[in-house]
C-alpha cells in the first residue's frame, strides 16, 4: 500500500472514531437508555435523500454516525429511502444482525421521487406482526339526480405506509408519510389538502370499532415529514382536526430542522389509546453539535471536491460561500436536513392486568 494511502486511511479512521466518541456521549446524555421490557424508544427520521449521488457519494463517516444515532432508539421510521437499496443494506450491516427493515415499494411518478417508507426495528424487542401495506385512499361516494357515484380520490403524492408491530404489552400500527411540499409556503393548499386526507382517513379507521377488534392491532400513530412550518399553521390543524394528538411534549420543543425553526416531522396519536402511553420523555437530536460541525469543514474538503472550491458557473468560492457550501448542502446530503424527532413509549402495563385480576369476580 502507498504510504499517502496508508496515511489517508488512518486519517479518516481517526477523524470517524473522534466523531463517534462526540455523537456517543450527546446520545447518552440526550437520550434515555433502552429497557428490556419497560418502555420503548419510537423515533422518526427524514434521512435526506438515502442514498443519492447529489454532492457526491455518502462518506463512511456518515453511516457510521447515521448507524449509530439509529442504534439508540428501538423503531425508527424513515422517510426519503430511495429506489436503490444498497445506502439502506449497509446501514444495516452497521447496526448488526438483530436490526431488520420492512419497506414499501417505490412511489411512482414525478411527485413520487422515487421515494421508499421503511421501519428499522431491533428485532430482539420489536416483533413484526406480519401486517404490512400502503394506504390508499377510498374513492369518493355521492349522489347525483338520486343516482349513487363514485369518483377515485386522488391519492397522496408520496403513498403512506402501515405497518403492525409488538413491544412488551403493547401492540400497534405505524403510519408513516412524507406530506407534499407543494408551495414555499407555511400553508400551502396542496399540503394542507394531502394532511387532511390522510389524518382523516386514518383517524376513522382508528375509530371504527368492527375494524379495530377484527383486526387487535392496538393503537395507530401517524408519524413522519408532514412538511409543517408551526403550531399554529392550517397544516397543524389539518393533521389534529380529526382528533390526532401531538404529544405535549413534543409540542414544547425546538422544530426538527436544521435551523430548529420549523416543526416538519410530527408523531401523533389518537386519544387514549389502550395500553400505549407516552411516558414525557421526548426531543429531537440534533447530531450537528457533534459531527459534521462548522469547526470540521476543512477536514472534508478532500471529499466534497471541486465544487466546494468553485461554482458550477466556474467561479471562484470565497470563504462565505465555501461555508454555505458545507453547511447547507453538502453536509446535509450526508447526515440530513432533518432532525430526528422521538418518543419514550411505556410498554409494561403488568400493574394494570394484575389490578384487573384482582378486581375481577372469582
């Protein structure tokens, strides 16, 4: 091997180690330590494009960090999976053999983006109740002149997935989306339109009773990137018109962009549900105060090329704008532009089936 190799390898190895013991240390003292058989860490996570070769290849650096984030939490939905698969396969193989992935086909179509749903779970907690399936829309019914017609809705850009999954004394669905962007704007109307469709479709099929019994899934979430600008957006009261809840905790804390000034991700869930509570704990982490850092621009300058030394018009990049380079778009295609956002969920209600038995006539 050639000694500026050999020399280049051991710098990168050191500068992903150091990494690691940054994230790692944040990740302790922000996130609360996995149980056995107590509770469960639920988090959502838009991981911006993965994987795409848009300012070049995802370093290793990356899914190392990316890995290790995911190895904190129990059950990770993820957004914005691409169409290729080999990004998602080694973050796997990073987490090691007791994490496993379900995940929907692509979205077809310019609105789509070649976009995948999936859930990465830790299979020692998690158990995979073997329902899996993509929401569509029912169609529209109405009556003309006295005649019944139906019309097809018209189906959300990117299509939400469900999926049934077991933990401790709880069973329930998932249901994540990736809500239209639509307009540069706080409330726009194609957003707004995609939220209400899906909150309300969701919201009756959590409240029908025939179906909930039929079926012993247990409570429904909907969680995901629904693209929202604040609380008190037209997007916000699409998603809790029909009685979805944002957990009070989660409604206190920064937004789940990088700026921390937009709360695009939410998890919502329905009104007392059976055995499926939140126990208060909950955040977004921000990986950005340990890796990736303004201070470790010029230690990538090797992997972001020529661009982060000149424009795609050929002009030379002074200081601010090789920083804005880094910061904005660069480093943001290899962790993401989005936080991830999670939830501690109470997962043993023995107390409560023992009370039950002891009350319950002989």
């Amino acid at each position: 091997m050639p000694e500026y190799w050999r020399l280049d390898r051991e710098r990168k190895r050191g500068r992903i180690l150091d990494g690691l013991d940054l994230l790692r240390e944040k990740l302790d003292n922000e996130i609360p330590a996995k149980t056995l058989d107590r509770t469960m860490l639920l988090a959502t996570w838009n991981i911006r494009e993965f994987d795409s070769p848009a300012y070049g290849p995802r370093t290793r650096d990356a899914m190392y960090y990316i890995a290790e984030i995911i190895s904190h939490f129990d059950l990770v939905a993820v957004q914005e999976v691409r169409r290729d698969l080999t990004a998602l396969r080694q973050l796997v193989d990073l987490l090691g053999w007791p994490w496993r992935y379900v995940l929907s086909d692509t979205t077809e179509g310019d609105a789509g983006n070649d976009e995948r749903m999936a859930f990465l779970y830790d299979s020692r907690k998690i158990g995979f109740t073997g329902l899996a399936g993509e929401v569509v829309l029912p169609p529209i019914v109405t009556k003309v002149d006295g005649k019944r017609v139906v019309t097809p809705s018209e189906q959300v850009a990117r299509t939400p997935y469900t999926v049934s999954f077991r933990c401790g004394w709880t069973s329930f669905q998932l249901a994540t989306v990736h809500i239209l962007w639509g307009d540069d704007a706080a409330d726009s109307p194609p957003r707004v339109a995609e939220i209400r469709q899906v909150a309300k479709f969701l919201a009756a099929r959590a409240d029908d009773p025939i179906a909930e019994r039929a079926s012993g899934l247990g409570a429904l979430v909907l969680l995901g990137d629904f693209n929202i600008f604040t609380a008190d957006s037209q997007t916000m009261a699409a998603l809790t018109e029909f009685g979805w809840e944002v957990p009070p905790e989660l409604q206190t804390i920064p937004g789940s962009n990088v700026a921390k000034n937009r709360r695009y991700d939410q998890i919502a869930l329905r009104p007392d549900p059976h055995w499926f509570e939140a126990t208060g704990r909950a955040g977004v982490f921000d990986f950005y105060q340990s890796v990736f850092r303004d201070v470790d621009e010029q230690l990538y300058e090797a992997e972001m090329g020529p661009a982060y030394i000149t424009t795609s018009r050929g002009n030379a990049r002074d200081a601010a704008g090789k920083r804005t380079y880094f910061r904005t778009y660069w480093r943001t295609f290899q962790m993401s532009d989005h936080l991830p956002m999670w939830i501690e969920i109470r997962t043993d209600y023995s107390p409560e089936y023992l009370a039950g038995k002891r009350s319950a006539p002989v």
